[in-house]
C-alpha cells in the first residue's frame, strides 16, 4: 500500500480512553507515522437498529433501515485499512460490535459455484486490511470473538485481517493504558496496515 491512504479505527467499546481505545488509537498512530489519513469512529455514539429480518434482499442498498449503520457502510466502502476493537464480554465481544456484524448481513449475497455449493460473496467491492484488537480480563479465551470477526472480514465486508492483537488481564497491574509493550505492538500493527 502507498502513503496518503485511509485508516479508520472501528470501536466497539462503550468507554471512551479507556483500554479499547488506547489500543486502537495506537495502531492509528502507527498508520499516520507512514503518512495515512486516520479516522475514529465510536459504535456506542451511532445509533444503530438490530436487524429485523426483513426476509426480503434490499438490493441494489445494503438495508432497507437508513440510521448509524450508513456510516459503516461508507467506511467500508472507501477505508484501505481497519482497526477493529472491542472488550470481551461473555468470551466475544462488546454488543456494539455485535450489532454492528449483525446488521452486516445483507452485505453479503449467496452465490451458488458450478459444483451446486453455496457460498457468500461480499457486495463491498473494495478489497481491505484490517487488525483485530481484543481485550479482555477475566476470559482468556478469544476463540468466539476471533471466529465471528473472521466470518464478517471475509464474507462480508471484504477485509483481509491481516494480524490480532489479544490483550487479557487488562485491568491488572499497570493495565493496558500502561503496558509499554502491548502500546508498541498496537502503533507497529498500525505501520503493518500501510505496508
């Protein structure tokens, strides 16, 4: 990727400059160090509907509801790179973000290959990277939250995530805020998304 590009932090936490934050605004450091233009996007301030399963295919948009989700659909339209956060909460993620990947599904069409299996295609033309941060306290195990973030990267929004950084025992010791070392792999992931 070249200078210039645009790099948007998604965060799917409710508090702001707190752990989630710290890490996602790192990472975009790192993206402006090599030139990008950056931007940071709160889910809790968008207000965004659940789906309602519609059962119908909103076609040629993205979903017959218009409110915060329209944001993201822009962001996923013009966005070289993303920076995805969000808390573990019950072992995956915050609802911002789940709310987000569920109203995500009519970006994706079912196609049916010669062979008769059906698969997704992503209707976001736009080809991205992405990191995934995730921190947590208690759980250990980002196994749920990674697989559903993988599941909407590639079928959906037409993202390649490209690294995750998992952050655990956030509020122990010095905490996330704190830690020389998860700040530096954050800004680093941020410099690996304009390469």
């Amino acid at each position: 990727m070249s200078n210039n590009l645009k790099v948007v932090g998604i965060i799917g936490s409710p508090r702001k400059g707190m752990n989630t934050d710290t890490l996602v605004t790192k990472a975009l450091e790192g993206a402006q160090t090599s030139g990008a233009r950056t931007e940071k996007i709160y889910l809790n301030d968008l207000d965004i509907l659940p789906c309602q399963a519609c059962e119908k295919f909103p076609s040629p948009e993205y979903c017959f509801f218009h409110d915060g989700m329209d944001k993201i659909y822009s962001i996923l339209e013009s966005a070289d790179a993303l920076v995805i956060g969000a808390p573990a909460y019950f072992a995956s993620f915050s609802a911002q973000l789940k709310l987000m990947i569920d109203r995500s599904n009519c970006l994706a069409e079912m196609i049916t290959q010669p062979n008769g299996k059906l698969v997704f295609k992503p209707r976001i033309k736009k080809k991205k990277k992405a990191i995934f941060v995730w921190v947590a306290n208690i759980s250990r195990n980002p196994e749920h939250a990674l697989a559903s973030i993988r599941i909407w990267c590639k079928y959906f929004a037409n993202i390649e995530l490209v690294d995750t950084l998992i952050a655990t025992e956030s509020d122990s010791g010095e905490g996330v805020r704190k830690s020389t070392k998860l700040l530096d792999k954050a800004f680093n992931l941020g410099v690996l998304l304009t390469t």
